[in-house]
C-alpha cells in the first residue's frame, strides 16, 4: 500500500508566477518522458517481476515510489508557477480583473493571447496541473514499457531516464528563475542516479545477452546491409568486431544483388551447421533454465501476495 | 512525498490461475472507470485546492492514496491470476509446454485462442498487468477530471465513484474465486465510502449551487424543450418546480414555434428585469468574495510547498 | 429520425472577427466538456434507457437533442468569428492579402503569428469549424459515460453537466463581444437547467443509493484511511455521520498499523455477521427486482424498436 | 436547431438477440467509417459551405441529419441484439443466472468467453451501445475530414461514402437474421444515394480541377516516377494520355539517374516558360475569383447566421 | 525491400532559419493529411492488391516509394529551417545563447515565447522534426485507409490526394522563402499528379460502380430526404437525374410524414419486384466473378512472396 | 529518396492459411515494438544527425531502411497467411461461403467467432494488413522517440531492438509453420545485430556519460532512498560502487526522516562546494564545445541537403 507525507521530497520553490513556464514544465507531469510514466513504468514492471527477483521488485518500486513522489514536486511547482491564475478566473463576473494579473501590468490583448498560447490553464484547469505535455497531449499508458523480462525491461527503463535527463537538461535553458532551477537540477540530476541503479541491477543478471531468452541466428547476426547509397560512412557499426558478440561484422557492400543472389537470403547457411546446432542446443538449456526460474519461484495452492507479520509464509 | 509499504491493504488472494478473468480485470486497473483513473484525478485536483481548501487538500490526497494501493491491490490479483504464463513464456525453445499451461489440459488450439482473445500477455506482457482496458486501449489522462473549482471537481468525484462501483459490480459476475469475490467487494464498498466522504465536502462548502461562480440567466433557467417527437412524458423533471432553486419548470410544448416567434429566444426578457439585476449583483458578489478567499490564501514572495518541521511557515 | 430546422435554438450573433476567441470557443465545440460530448453521452445513454423508462428515454433523447442543436449554435459563433479566414486562404496566389484580414492592419508577422497559435484555422481547416479542443485535439468518445445503469448514467451527466457550466463560465472572460457574451450567458444557463433535469430524475427512481443494485459490504463502508502523513484536518468526511446512509465515520489514524495488525483488513469482521446477513439479503431482493423490471419490460418475440401509427403496439 | 421524431426512419427490426454480431455491428456505430463519422463529417462542412453555397449547406445539413438517423437505427439494432443482457447484469447478486441468458442454453464457460471476446458490453456499457468501434477503440473525431474548400470536401464524401458502403457488405455476410439484413440493405443502399448526390454537387461546381485554387505546375504534373524495381507494368496511369488533364504520360524509367542528372528536378524547365506564365496568370484569376465569390457573400458588420421569419434579413 | 539515395528526389533549399514555418510544415510531416499518411496508405493497400492485381500493385509501390520520398523531403526542409535550434541547445550551460539565435536580435521574452507557441522543438526533439502535426498530436494510423477493395482504395486515394494538395495551397501562404515556396509547389504538383494516376486505374476496373460488390437496393436508391426544413434548394443532387445511375431523384419534401404513412420505408416496394429481382441476380453473378477473380489469383500450396531470379515461380 | 525492389529481403514463405497467428502477427506491423515503429525512429531521428555525425546520419538510414523492409515481410507474411479471406468477402452474395473458407471446414459459428475475435479483417480490411497491434489500436507516433541528441537517441534504440527481438521471440510460440518460424527467426536474429550497431555506435561518441551535456549535481548522485518498506534488499543498484561513475552508494535507510532534517533535502552540500564548482565548469566546457561541433557544422547562406553530383559542395 502507499501512503503520503505532505513534506515534499525537494524543498521546491517558486520566485514568482510564471505561467509560460509552467506551460513547459507540463512535459515533465504529462509527457511522454515525464515523471508519471517513469513511474507508472517501474511500477507495473514490478508486478511480474516479484517472482522470482524479489530484489528487484524492491528496487522498481522504491524507484517508482520515487517518481510519485517527483510527480508531486513537478505538479506543486506548476501550482506556484501559476499563482493568481485561479483567483482570478474565480472573479467571474469581472473581466477587467484578468487581464492585470497573470503577468503584472499586461494589456488585456496580452492576457488573451496567453490563454490563446496554452488554453488549458485558462478554460479548463484554471490555474492547476493536468496531466498533458506541453501542448496538451493528454498523457498515454503506451508511454510505457512493461514486457515481463527483466533484460529487457531494465533497458527500457536505461533509455527512459536517458531521455527524461535531457528534458530537463532542455528545461533549464527556459527559466531564470534560481530556485526553479535548483528544482529542475535536483530532478535531472536523480534520473541519472536511477541510470546507474538500473544499469547495475542488469550487470547483476547473468546471462543477459541478448535480452530475452533466445539467442541470435547465427546466419545473419553480422552482417550490415549498405541500405543508403551514397557516401558510405565505415565505423564500429560495420567494420571490425561486433562490440558485445565479438563476431566480425559482414559488411553487404550491396545489398540488392546479395539478396537476389541468395534467393533471399537463403543460401547462407553452408559451413554453419555446428553453430546451429550449439544454438539449438543453448536455446533449449537456457529456456528450461529459466522457465524453471519462474516457475519455480511461484508457490503452489493458493495464492497471497503479501505476507502479514511473518504468517502469511510457511 | 510518498511511501510504499509492502503489505497491500486488503489480503488480496487467488484460488487458481484464470487468465481470462485475468483480462476482464485490466478494466479496473487502466481502465476508464479504474484505480489509476480515480488515484490521478483527485491527485490532479489537490494541487489547487490546497489553497484556500487545505482540509480539502488532506482529503483529496488521502483518497488519492488510497486509489494508489487498490491500483496495487488490483495489480496484484491479475498477476496472480497469469501465474504460469510468464514461466511458459520463458521456455521460448519448446512450444509444446505452452500449450499444457494456461488452462491445464487445453489443447494448443485453446492456448492459441486464449492469446488471440487477450494477445498482450501472450504477446506484450509475458503474464503482468499492463495499463490498459479490457479490450488493450491505453489507459489516457482523458478519462480523469481536474477543473480547479471544488464544487465541481467534487461532482465529478461522485460521478467517477458511482462508475467504478458499478464496473466491479459488474465484474462481480464472471468469477466464482471466493476470493477474487471478497477482494472485488471491499474494492466496491471503498468506492461508496469515497462517494460518501466527496458528498460531504460537497456539502461542506456554501454556497456550492449552481457549480461555479456565475448564477444562471433567468431567463433561460427553467425551460424544458419538447424536442423529441411522439409519445412525450411528463415528470419532475419538466412539469411542477425544480428540484435545487425550486422555479416552476416551463415546459415548451412546441420548440420549433416558440424559437421562430421569440426570434431566437430574444423576445423572453420582460417583466423579469428586476431579476437579472439581482443576478448580475449577486454574481459580481460571488466572483468577488471567492476570488479574495482564492487570492487572500496566497502568501506573498517566494512561494514555498512544504513546511518542514514548522520552520518554513511564519 | 432527426430532423433538422435551419434557425438556431438561441439567436447567436458576432460583432466582429475574433480568430483568437474562435481558437478558445473549440473547447465548446469538440473539447471534453463541450455539447458534442453531452449530445453523445445522453444520446447513447437512451438506447439502454428505453426498457423499462421510456420516460427517461424521452428526457435524454429530449436533452441530447438540445445539445445537439447547441452544438450547432457553437459552430455557427466559430463560423462568425473567423469571417475573412476562408476567403482570403483562397486568395492563394496573393500573400500579401492574407496579412491584412485577419486582424485588419496586423504586419504579415502577426498573420504568421495567428497561423502559428493555432495552425488547425490556417493549414487544415480554412476558417471553419473542426471537432478538437482549443488545443487541437480531436475529439474522443472517452469523453461519454455510458454504463447501462441509469442511477449512474445520472450522476455522470449531474457532473458532465457541472464542468460544462464551469468552462462556459471561464470562456467568458475572454471576450468583450456583448452578443458572444450573451449566447455564451445563454448555453451556460441551459447547463444548469439541465442539471437540474437530471437531479430530479434521479430522485423519481427509488432506491438510488447506492448507484447500481448491491449494497456496500457493512466490513468496509464507514472507514476514513488517514494515508496523507502530516497536518490533517477533520471535517464530515471523516469524523460525526456519513451524510448518505447516516453511520458513523471510522477514522482509521495509523492505517499502516491497522493494516498489519488486521492481517489485510481481514479480522474485522466480529459482531457484524448479522448486518452482513441482512446485506447479502437486500441484494438477492433488489437483484431480483431490478431484473425483473428490465427483462420483464422486453417483449418477446420479434424486436422492433418503434410504433408507426399505433399499429406495431397491441 | 435538430428536432427528433421518435420513429425512426427505416422499421428496423431484430429476429433475436446476437451479442456476437452487435459487436461487429458496433463497427458502424463508433468505428471510423461508421453513421457517427459521416454525420460529423458534413455537418461540420457545413458552416464553411453556407457562404457562398447556402445550397451545397442545405444539401450537407440534409445528409448529415440523415446519417444522425442512421446512426440511430444502428444503435436501436444493437440495442436489440443485446436483449437480455442488461437484464441479467442487473441481477448482480445470482451469478448462475448470466450464464443462461447470453445465449439461451450456453454454460457458464461460454458465457465468460463471449464477455471476453467483447468485454464492453458485459463490464462497461452493460447491454447497451457505445461509440467504439468493433474493437473497443473510441470514435475520434480524427476520422472526419472538413478542409474549408468543397471541391476538396465532396470528394472526402464521395469516398467515404464508398468505404462506408463496403463496410455494410462486408457486415452482411456475418448474419442470418432476415431483418437485421434488411437494414443493413437499406443503410447500405443510402450510402450509394450519397455517394450519388455529392457527385453531382461536385459537378455543379466549376472549375472543380485541380480541387483547391493552384494549378499544378507544369514542370511536374504529368511525369511518372518508376520507382519499383522488378516486373513494372504500364497501363493508363503512366502510359497514354492523362485521364483528366488530357496531356502525355512521361514515363520515368530510372527515376535516381533522372535525379541526379536534373540536380533534384532542377534542370527540367526548359521551353516550357510560356507555360508558366499561363499557369500563374490562371492562379491570379482563380484566386481573385474564388476570393471575391466568398468574400463578397459576408455581410458587412454584426454577423447573424439564422433569418427569423424573414426578419433579420433586409 | 527498400533502399535509400542519400540525394533528395527534389533540390530541396531554405533561405534562412525560419521555426514557425517549421511548425506550421509539420503538418505534411506527421498531420492527417501529410507525406507519411500518404505513404502507408499505399503501401498497405498494396498488399491485398498484389493478387489479382500485379499492375495496380505495382503503381501503388511507386506512389507509396515516392511518397516516402517527400516525406524526406518535408524532413529536410524542417531540419534547415530549424538550423542552430539544436546547437544552441546543446549549449544548455549557458542561458544567454540561446536567446540571441533563434531569431537573431530577440530578446529573451521572444525565445521563451517561441518555445510556448511549439514546444517540441525546443523541450523535446531539440531542432528536428517529430511524426507530429503542427499541434503537436502525434502521427496515427487512423489516418490511412485500406479495405481490401481497389474501387473503394482508389476512390480512397483520389480523396486523399485533394486533400493534400489543398493543404500544401494553404502552407504556400505562410513563407515568403522562395526556394521554400519552389519545393511546396513541387509537392503539391506531385499530389495533382498522383490523383490522376488514381482515376486512371480506377477507370480501368470494370465495374467499379456501385464500389465493391453489391448492387444498391432499388427501393432506397433514388430517394432525396428534405431533412433541414428552412429554404431549401433543388439542384442536380435531388432534381433531374442522377449522375451515374441517370435514374430520376424521388425528393420526399416531407420526409417525417413519409416514414410515417409507410411504416419504417416498409411500403415502398411495389411495382419493383422485377427490379429487386434483377437486382438480386446481377449481386450473385458479380460476386461468383469478383471470388473467382481473386481466388483463382492465389496459388496453391506453400505461398512464397517474391520471385527471385525466375526460380520462384514455375 | 527511396527506392523498392520488389524481393523481399527474406525469403517469406508460408505453408498455409492460419488468420489467427496473422492476427498475432500485427503486434510487429503495426504494434509498439514492430517495424514501422522502429523504422520511424532511426528514420526521424537522422535528420538532426546528419550535422555533424554524417557517419551516424549513414547508418541511422541504412537500418531504417531495412527496418521498412522487414515491415514489407512482415506485411507479405500477414498477407499469405490470410489467404482465402479477401476473396470470400467478394462473394458478397452467397453467406454460405464464407463459412467454409476461413479454416476449411468450419461450420458458420466458426466463422462468425472468427470475425468476433478479430474483427478488422472481417469487416475493415477484408484480408490485408493494417496498421494497427494485435488488438486493433492504431500505431501511433508516441511509440517513436526522437530527441535532437544522439548519446540519448542510441540508448532509445538499443532498448527498443530489446523490446522488438523479445516479442518476436514470444511471437515464436504461437506458430507451427516452419515457414514462419524461420522467417520470425530472420527478423528476431536482426534486432540483436542492430542491437550491437548502435552500441558500437555510442561507443564511438566521447563523452557518452551522462546522456546530453550537463553533469549530474553530486549532492544527489549517489543516494539510494529506500522508499519501500518492508523487506528491503541490497544489491550493487544501492551498495557499493556506482557502475558507471564509481562512486559509493549513499542509502538513505528512512527516506522520510532524511528529507524533514535536510529541510527537502538543502541541507547537504556542506563539504562539496568545491566538487560543485567543477561539475560547473565542466558544464560549461563540455556544452561550448557540443555547441561548436554542431554549429561548426552548419554551413553559412543557403541551406541545401544534397550535394548532386559533388556540384552542391564547395
């Protein structure tokens, strides 16, 4: 179960309104690399993920708790970044009172204009945080990624807070104000720190390549097909030895009379036989190895999910 | 900030693995009626009913929580009821173990018909819940409501709660696992104590009728137009006085002629200027005093979320 | 069948061209609380409602008609607003008269900057209405609530009919049109006759507490869960009497403790077995009757949904 | 202003009920070729068309109130599909009763798996219709098409009326019931009449080509870029003369050799300077034409959209 | 399989940097009637199309390429319009720079103002194009049409193509960049092209009317419902004959009483039974021939895609 | 520009009809993890790659063209897996087809449960792809991440090859068609190898770490808030060293505690003011010179991106 404590995580304040702002700011609440889906990610991973890694179940929803509770600051500084709004939409029967609030000494044709620029805080939340980005997307589960393999989920959530990062990295560059700055700094710098937890919690699987359980076919793990004709570029990508693998790359210098040739693709196989079979065989030991893993990790009879004081476990 | 404990808050538990019902579940955990669509909404609202409304804002953060840990609660059971599909999943070599696992003596026919009938835990998800509906639309920040007025936002809550008792009621019909049955029904009876706890706050602010701020045009309040042709009924609803302010309904018997001889309505306003006047004060009255309670709530200078250890207040 | 009659419901006229008002008056048009999202919902609403309440068929189908016809009274102000637009787009050979229509003597800059703050009037639409919200979005049928029971469907439309109040109350603070005021005054005013509509027809359908058929389970109904750690407040939602069904609040203070010490809430159940008895009884009563009504109101044989001239009754 | 007359416009009747094929029928109802969406479609082209073409307006408000029509026949059949449905949902405290009504004499195991197959209908709407499509996906007003120019617009109709047409035909072969067959020959036949009307508003208008106001240019208009390697064909799309225009088809045999000869197109407008000219000399009058047409069918000063009993007009 | 020329298929150019024009030219990246939709249409619709249509197949590759093609064009144009919105990102220490680039000599109050009026390029994709329209909503596949019927695709195609080309007439408008203007009138030129491609195949399809495969029933064909009373117009869609089918239009004046006296259009067959017959035995026939057709296309045994080298195929 | 041949790259084959795995099969034509998903990322995201990684700009174009062409086999093998569909649907007029057709010799409740459990082939696209999951959402562009900074962008596309190679390895089970399987294993086996390029890739960037420019604010590094109570666990994500940057973890055991005695969290930077500094000027170096390289590499006047003929390139 969750609970709340009215302190925020990070001291967040606000210098002044600054509606514009907190227009921006919304991607970070409502979008697509924003605290809600870091946590809604983490958390609904966790669930398949409790057996049989309790460990990381711990890890994904301490994180996830963590996202909430950043949702929370990002939402309280959009409020303050808003003050005046709401009480000025509240003086309903008065329009000559809108028009000096939101920025001061604005001109009516001002105030218009900034409702026009983001309409939401205007004519639907009236001053408060919605769950959209920054042009009023609403905010979408398919933000997220849950697909019930820890090697895989672990990197999804690598490039989730890559991109969170970089967001707040682009935020910062539009707002002076200093202790909205040392909020932002804070966050950004927190989605690194969950890079690493999550970078060694994959370090600790093993094996974890290539994610999932199968392994790659043999006949067509190294080969780069030249695809973009022009000036073709050579590097790490394409020439040499693969970075993981450690296979040497095949470089398709063209692609179409390979695939022609081939019959697409089919005749590649000679001399490869043993490769084939030791996949076969790898893909075999290591599905068992792991369903074993999972499955053994789920009790039988009925089942509970919590353990109540040390009575619910045998 | 918030805190996870690991223990849900209601004992939630499984008989036997149902992946099915599995399926029918998801509509309360990324559905529209769900527990992350009633957790976001009145999590969105909070924010700006902290001020004026602090006892609001506890009570909105409060049930808010409370939806977080039945979201958990309804994770949980889903993930109880896939129990195996994960672990089959994992034995990617050998297809001939699916088949015996998600229903037991099945058949691969009924295995391939289970995935088509639900395709993301076969094909997504690996067995873990994913926020979606019943039918796999994304859970969408649409479905929640945050309007920045209390008497409003507090309806809306009403209406969110009756859905979502309703749904489980629903949902109630397609198991006979005593104890998906038990969980479903404290999860039902929660939804009728929040409905309960949003009536009493509604009713706890005055004036919180019409919802707003601006009263309604005499003119236009307490007409009822006929416009649906053939056997018409009478009720409450159009004949005797209004249920709230109490007005005697007009019904309109013939809108079309009525609309042709008012000239658009336009011709309706006499003898009830005297009316419109006290409207017109009473709205700039309203607007007036809600504004100065939204706006006298608002401390000058540096805005600041937290007190921590009462220091930050003063 | 619908019939269509050319004059509007409500004599909406425009002073002058307002792009910017139009752009914020989409919220009405195709936005999450605007008349197409009320049409639908009570539009949809009505198929279920016809057996047993052909009363409340006629209501709904009476009220999504009206909002039908102020969906059109939408449109047609948006139309008016954005008079020149389509004219001077088809002036395609000639930029240099699109600057000077918009707004009369703006600099192309400022044709460019209206085009920018909302590109749908300029690239997709030619100055004419389009189903999204003031932000672009298209509209959704997530927006209605239909769920097959009418003591809910009526709570969502009191709530539907609250936030639709409410933006109409918001919009107009961003026009000085005294005709736009005055059919914005006039729509907003049939929202809260509309409310009230549905109010009382809520009221002539008994019981209706709680919405749908069971009853809350007694274990469960009156607890307050103090879950927001720090100053919480009490008010009637957690302390004196329920305002419904009139027990007293339970304020759970440690909800943590309590869980843990409950085993999931499960050893709560000593003394109440007899109102559970008597709840299980209620439900197997009101479950029967609620059925009976319904079936009992659908004939047998051959459907057919409407009586031409008296002849297809008996 | 919209009227409704409760018979509906086609007798539409139902055998008995089919949950399975009201859930295809849904197609119609809320899926993106369905009544919703074409009545959208026109009646949102219609404010744009009523200045200068108050007759294409009548035409469009006449079609789209029609396909509001169908759009309740649809539902009034679906509703009948789904009789029992909502009967036995109601009685939500005798599980055992859902399980005979469904399908008469089904177990309960099919009873679960027809909720599966379409949840909506068993947890959400309960028995009644809802505006998705087949599939559970929300109608989106995405589905629409209103560009503000009818050359551009009949032709969106004329095709959609044709997908809606196929639809019907594809409907077709999934019932037995003679009555449900029957309306859908009548909605299918009405598409077809559609179709037919909007053609020959298109032809009404001249010059309808190309729809909009820009000519093409001619450097680019008749050439045919053979960019899929392999067997090619030739048929009047890229041989002969061109259907409309009349002028030759230019093959392109090896688009990347022409490009890159061209310099990306650059080099190809080589005597055709004379057409140029022709062409931009035919854009400035069509522009100047369709300008003023528009134009000058707005009124000067406060704009009023209805004529009240011939009044407010002068 | 597809391949890449690193050269444009058009000598795309910008004067200077321009990112409102980049906003606005998002919409025929990512918007419903842009490059990409046009591309997916295609190429979907080919697959079905490939038997027994080889020919049609292949236009429809060539299109489907050359659309993808302009999608990298419109890229391209973007990308140089936003040219040093990246680089100033990137210099994310230093908040002085970036206000100086966006627009030259803009103050600060200038650059937050363009981040707020499209907040992707600055908070999200840093200076590239997103699949977005110029509102930012993201790129969906609801846009495209495929029904496995060439006489509805290409009537589908045809649609689209207006559309686009009117779009590209309205975006012409907004920039005064002449190379900006040169590559618009080359994209927009092309959908003209494209257009008459798509009638072209569909004249050469016989019968391609009534779309798809059955007939229009008789009795409903011809009829014209006045539904929109006010001033109504006769012209060539409900007077005279009808352009295809060159029946006579029965115009119901008074449609309600119409239905009425015919119960549902139930009495309306008499004196067609011949026709109905008729009607009824051509459906038959073309749909033997229409199966035929496709079925007879469709090799037996293992299906094999491509023919590489001649080998595939007998 | 691009290009079609039109072999599939692979070989696609299949033995005979199976509609139900073709159903499965859409997760990776038009799904979240599928082709076009992957193809629009490296598409969209090499725009702003191209200056200054013209190399990187190659390979991003190399495999996303092979990403539209495994969507191209992906899309065939749907096709041949349909077989028989698209051309029962013509026989329009004979029901009793298409009950045998389908999967031989079901009888008419097959069929129909077919059209049932995925209706858009029935009823939408009569037997051809569309762009849509396997349960009918449409693909949307939010499944692409694009954001203007490759060390951020390669890490988005190593965890969606993650997310791709495992669905096609749970696809795998749910097919016997050796055909199939081996084409599945084809597409599996090139994620992983576009897995290793964009590793290499990364790793040939230096600085990678952080992903963006700004370094990480080291008072909030390395804390590790243990925000889930219960059994807590430790691993190399909260002890030790820091995978990437080697420094220690800091565990904050009581989070809550921790955050009211810093005053959320201000009270810690004491000792660190120097460590402070140098993350600040490392700051600054690090985005002048990112600035630079980018901006170095855009050229001065005209903007044209290709060079035809080495003629465009001074």
């Amino acid at each position: 179960m969750f609970h709340h404590v009215k302190e925020l995580q990070f001291n967040a304040r606000v210098s002044k309104p600054d509606p514009r702002f907190a227009t921006l700011l919304l991607e970070q609440f409502g979008g697509e690399n924003g605290e809600l889906a870091a946590a809604m990610q983490y958390f609904t991973q966790a669930f398949a993920a409790k057996q049989p890694y309790p460990d990381k179940y711990d890890m994904l929803m301490d994180i996830a708790t963590e996202e909430f509770s950043h949702l929370e600051i990002v939402g309280a500084t959009i409020q303050m970044l808003l003050k005046g709004v709401n009480g000025e939409l509240k003086d309903a029967a008065d329009q000559s009172e809108i028009m000096e609030v939101l920025n001061g000494k604005a001109a009516k044709e001002n105030v218009i204009h900034q409702a026009l620029v983001n309409p939401q805080f205007g004519v639907l939340s009236a001053g408060g945080p919605r769950l959209t980005n920054s042009q009023g997307i609403p905010w979408c589960s398919s933000y997220t990624h849950s697909n019930g393999d820890l090697t895989v989920d672990l990197r999804s959530n690598i490039a989730s807070e890559s991109r969170a990062k970089l967001v707040y990295e682009y935020l910062m560059q539009f707002t002076d104000d200093p202790y909205v700055k040392e909020t932002l700094s804070f966050l950004m710098t927190r989605e690194i720190a969950h890079y690493e937890m999550f970078e060694a919690a994959l370090e600790s699987i093993k094996p974890n390549y290539p994610p999932g359980v199968l392994q790659a076919d043999p006949r067509f793990t190294n080969q780069y097909f030249n695809l973009s004709q022009g000036e073709s570029f050579r590097g790490p990508w394409n020439e040499g030895d693969m970075p993981v693998t450690g296979k040497s790359w095949d470089y398709i210098e063209d692609p179409i009379t390979h695939v022609k040739n081939t019959e697409g693709l089919q005749d590649q196989e000679k001399g490869i036989e043993k490769e084939l079979k030791a996949t076969e065989k790898l893909n075999k030991e290591l599905s068992k190895a792991k369903s074993a893993e999972v499955t053994g990790a789920q009790p039988k009879g009925v089942a509970q999910w919590s353990d109540y004081n040390g009575k619910g476990k045998k």
